[in-house]
C-alpha cells in the first residue's frame, strides 16, 4: 500500500461522496476477468486485500482506492515467429510478395487466435483522495497507467473536478536554482540527477554523486536544464522529483515506518489503517510544501 510514486492532481471542488457513497459508484465496475478474447480487462478491487468485497478504506479524511488491470501474456517473439512462417507459406503457395498491410492483417489474426490460451497478468495500482486538503494522489509508474486509473474514475463516479498541478512557474528552472544555490530548509539532495540539453534533447545521468560536482556545473552553464532531481525530504522519505512535477522512487524512511511497529499485527485491518493513516500524513505535508515551492495554481 505504500505509494513509490505520485501523479498530483488538485480537486477544484469539494468532493462530496462519502466512502460508502462511493463504494457504490465503483461497484458498477468491479473488476471481472478478462474474457477469452479480450487483451486486458480492469475494474476495482478491494484495497486492503483480494478476498475482502469492499472496494474503499477511509481514514483521516482520505478514502483509498484500488484498480486491478488484468493483461493477456502473448509473447513477441512467438507472434514474430507464426507470422514468418504463415507469410513464407503464402508467398510459396501462391508465388506473389506479402506486403505490410497484409502482414498487418496476418498479424491480428494470429493474435486472436493465440487470446484465449494466453496466460495472464495482474497489477493493482492505488489512489486516494484527500477530501480535506483537495488532493487526488494515484501510485501510477507511468503516465499512460495514471491516465488508465484516470478515465476509470471518471467512468465510475463521473467528472468530479480534478485537474494536474498546473505551476506558475518553470519547475525545471527552480530545480535548477535549487541545485546551484541550495535547496530549502528540510531538503537535501540524493546526489541523483538528470540533466537535459534543451536544444537537442541530450541527456546526461548522475547517481550517488558528490555534492560538488564540477561536471554537472559545466553542463548548467552549457545550458543544460535539470529534468529529475532526487531528492530527501525532512528525513521521512527519498525520491526522485521531475520537471513535471511526478514524483518517482518513492522511499520512506525506515524511522518513519516504524512510528507503527507497536501497532497489533494480528489485526490486519489495524495496521492497514494505522500505516495509511501515517502515509497520507506524511504526505499532506510534502505536498503541500510542492504547491507552495513551485507556485502551483490553487484556484479554479
């Protein structure tokens, strides 16, 4: 349940369903397998374990939500393969070239036709909602999985007013700024840096560095503009902050997990609570401080 990477949004409303409100909405698309021609299929599951039917977990204001999306496993190489041999079969049955539009053809055929004994694949990926602060948070490792979990929101309860951070100002500049003239109080670098050339998209990776770094000057006053920078926020967690504004490698300290290791283990649904209820915490803070740093619109 952890989150190791946020997609920011901003509520430009109050969100007014409560949990069981909601539950409801989401229940319309509860997760069912894919079927046999289907590539993927995905729907809401329980939060806090598969075997549970309740599809929410609402704690301090914020209400936890899971998307399971089920894939179909069709190797590459083996639909590369089939194709080969049925192009080389038609090309010697018939004595004429197969051209890309006809391998395209071929290709969708053999697809299908290997759907339905395809094995599969599941990940769940999580989101919450901060009803207080105005936030909407989803754990996607990728922009295209954060616009899936997106749309399947917007399906299930309809448009309800949630917008990407939107900064004022250049992020990649005062990243910049923070990497030459310092960060801000309770930030510290990783030594974990990306730098891009504006001009012809080249990019230069740092891991682990120094914190004086002559080349990575040298690249600044080339022009070069930081694109990721990791990051270490009030010793409660690591990460790596983006141009963008996505927070990506995640990492909690290990003295902020154990603010909860007094909590009753046997109860399962104690220590969820308990260890959401610390996360999201954790959180509002952090992102806050993101909104008020990089100038983020707050208004409507």
């Amino acid at each position: 349940m952890w989150f190791k990477n946020l997609h920011l949004y901003r509520l430009t409303s109050q969100f007014e369903l409560s949990p069981e409100e909601l539950a409801d909405k989401l229940d319309e698309k509860r997760f069912q397998s894919c079927g046999k021609m289907a590539e993927e299929s995905v729907g809401w599951v329980s939060p806090i374990h598969r075997s549970k039917d309740y599809l929410v977990h609402a704690a301090a204001g914020c209400i936890l939500i899971c998307m399971r999306r089920e894939q179909k496993v069709i190797p590459p190489s083996a639909v590369k393969e089939a194709l080969e041999e049925k192009v080389a079969i038609i090309e010697e049955d018939t004595g004429r070239k197969v051209f890309s539009k006809e391998k395209q053809s071929l290709k969708e055929e053999i697809v299908a036709q290997m759907l339905p004994r395809a094995l599969t694949r599941s990940t769940h990926i999580y989101a919450y909602i901060d009803t207080k602060n105005g936030y909407l948070v989803l754990n996607a490792g990728s922009d295209k999985v954060a616009d899936l979990i997106y749309e399947l929101m917007v399906e299930s309860i309809g448009s309800f007013g949630a917008v990407k951070l939107i900064p004022e100002d250049s992020p990649g500049m005062i990243l910049n700024q923070w990497l030459t003239d310092g960060l801000p109080e309770g930030w510290e670098l990783t030594g974990d840096y990306e730098l891009k050339d504006p001009k012809d998209e080249r990019v230069a990776k740092f891991k682990d560095n120094e914190s004086e770094n002559i080349v990575i000057n040298d690249l600044m006053e080339d022009g070069y503009q930081v694109n990721k920078l990791g990051v270490r926020y009030k010793g409660l967690m690591r990460a790596v902050l983006q141009q963008d504004l996505v927070i990506k490698q995640l990492k909690f300290t290990d003295e902020l997990l154990a603010e909860n290791e007094d909590v009753d283990g046997e109860d399962e649904l104690v220590k969820f609570d308990a260890d959401f209820a610390l996360m999201t915490r954790t959180l509002k803070d952090f992102i806050g401080e993101v909104i008020s740093l990089f100038s983020v619109q707050t208004a409507a």
